[in-house]
C-alpha cells in the first residue's frame, strides 16, 4: 500500500474509537461529496456502490443523507469493513448505507446505476475498467483524483487525459479533482 492510502487507513481505524471526533470529519467531505452530487446528478432513486469506504465511510453517508440514495460500500480489508459497520449502526443509518467486504477490482456492479471510487482506491485504473464494464447502462462512475505533486504517495491513478466526460474541481489539500465517466452502451 502506498503512503497517503495507509495513512489515511491508520488515521481512521483509530478515529473511529472515538464517536464524537470522528463526526468532525463531516466538515471535511460534506462539500466535496456535494461537488460529486451535482456532477454525477445523483438522486434518491440511485443505486450507489462506494468502492473503499474505510473505516469512517464519511462519502457513503453524505451522499446517503444529501440525495436520500441506498449507498453500498464495500472495502477489501475486513477490520475496516467491522468498524465502518459499527459507525453506520451509531449514526442510525443501517439500511440506507450498507458496508460489505469486497474489491472493486471483482465486484458485480450490475445492479447499481452509479459508482464511486474513493482516492485511496486501487489499483484506480483496472477498477473503473471492471465497472464500466459491469455497470448498469448509462452508469455514472466517479473517480477521485490526487493532486499532481501528491500523485505519488498514492497507487496507480487515473490521469484527468483519460476523462471522456466531465469533471469537477475539488479544493482540499490531497484531492486536485474528480471525475465522472458515463457508460453509454
Ligand atoms: C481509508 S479509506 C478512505 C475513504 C474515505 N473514508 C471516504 O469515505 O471516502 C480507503 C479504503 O479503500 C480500501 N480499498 C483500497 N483498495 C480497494 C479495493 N480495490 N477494493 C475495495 N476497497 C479498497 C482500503 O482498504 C481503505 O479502507
């Protein structure tokens, strides 16, 4: 694992002891998630698959409450995948965001209209080939990008080059950008 994932993995896995704290990262992904929300156009009747959730799926739960969507999330490490589900219990959101295990790079997405690959995600470029393939038709996929000097402390990322649709800029520390790829066959 690269730097920037497993830190932020580690920063998590020990926030999430604490309730009350870990409920001030809300600050921090609320816009950005609302970003995504307007360029991905999602709303309540979504199906949404978050890939790599975390310990603290804060990107689940601000799409979940802003657009009323079911979010799924799923993480490839199952100690993330027992604590994320234990925050989902405390905020009262079982049943509209729900935290499985899994790897995006496998996952069947058929059933969902909408994807979301988180930054620390990867490898980034073989998931979003696997979901544009299994994707509903006319799929929205989202992909969080890393800034350019901090590309290398994270895996293999997408290059904002690849985009065939649009995207939005995001203005946190790590994130340059994300953007959204429509499946239209
Ligand atoms: C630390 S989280 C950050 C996400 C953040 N909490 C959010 O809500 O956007 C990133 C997670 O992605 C997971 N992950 C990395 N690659 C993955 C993959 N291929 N499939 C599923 N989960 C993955 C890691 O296990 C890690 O828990």
């Amino acid at each position: 694992m690269k730097v920037m994932p497993a830190c932020t993995t580690f920063f998590e896995k020990n926030l999430c002891h604490l309730f009350p704290l870990s409920l001030l990262l809300k600050k921090y992904y609320a816009p950005i998630v609302k970003r995504e929300v307007l360029l991905g156009k999602i709303n309540e009747e979504d199906q949404v698959l978050c890939i790599g959730g975390g310990a603290l799926p804060w990107t689940a739960v601000e799409i979940a409450t802003q657009t009323g969507a079911t979010v799924h999330v799923i993480d490839s490490d199952p100690y993330a995948v027992k604590l994320a589900s234990k925050f989902i219990r405390l905020l009262k959101l079982e049943g509209k965001v729900n935290v499985r295990f899994g790897d995006g790079q496998y996952v069947d997405a058929s059933g969902f209209t909408v994807a979301h690959i988180a930054l620390q995600a990867y490898p980034q470029e073989k998931i979003l080939c696997h979901l544009l393939q299994s994707i509903s038709r006319n799929g929205r996929v989202l992909v969080r990008c890393p800034k350019k000097r901090m590309a290398c402390l994270y895996g293999d990322c997408i290059a904002p080059s690849c985009l065939n649709g649009k995207s939005t800029k995001q203005s946190c520390s790590t994130m340059k950008e994300t953007l959204l790829f429509t499946k239209y066959t």
